[in-house]
C-alpha cells in the first residue's frame, strides 16, 4: 500500500514539474515573441522618426507611457500602411501630441 501511494506521489510530482516546466517555455516564448514585436516596432521608428521626435517620445514616455505607447502604435500602423512618406519631425510630433492631449485641464472646486 505505501509502495502504491509513493508510485502515485511520485507520478503526480513528474506531473506537476512537466507541467511547471511547459508553463516556463511558454513565458519564455511569449517574452521572445514580445521582444521581437518591440524590436521591430523601434526599427520602424527609427526610420519614419527624427532623432529630435525620437528623443521626445523617450522623453515622454517616462511621464506617459500610456500615451507614447498608443502614439507609437499609431505610427507604426501609419508607416505601415504607407501613409507615412516622409520622416516626422520633432515640430510635427509636437503638433500630433497637441491634437492628442488637451493643453488645459479644467478642474471645478465645490464649495459647500
């Protein structure tokens, strides 16, 4: 009986290791897959990008990176496409964060 329930112990610990095992090479894939798409995300940039407009989005990024993430996605689907014909500078960078986030914020106080 001790035999059978150490046979059935030890199955079930290869189990779980294999299955912890799989679940690690999928984490890996998924963080290579992620990588890549990043990669090849940042090379379109460089290309429809100025280094001025590059380094702004950097500069962004550290205080939004929600914004500069849906930018950036943005026109990576534009130079995609082929809407893209010349690289964007810095001042028309400026004008499509303009567009994007309004410049005043109106904030109401109540008073009771």
């Amino acid at each position: 009986m001790d035999e059978e329930l150490d046979e059935i112990k030890k199955r079930r610990l290869a189990e779980l290791q294999e299955m912890m095992m799989k679940e690690q090479m999928e984490a890996a894939e998924r963080e290579r897959i992620k990588m890549e798409v990043e990669a090849q995300k940042q090379a379109v940039l460089r290309m429809i990008l100025t280094s001025e407009a590059r380094d702004r989005l950097n500069t962004l990024k550290l205080t939004r990176p929600e914004l500069v993430e849906q930018i950036e996605n943005q026109l990576v689907a534009l130079a995609n496409t082929g809407r893209i014909r010349e690289k964007i500078t810095d001042a028309k960078l400026k004008a499509m964060l303009g567009r994007l986030v309004s410049k005043r914020k109106d904030i109401k106080i109540a008073r009771k």
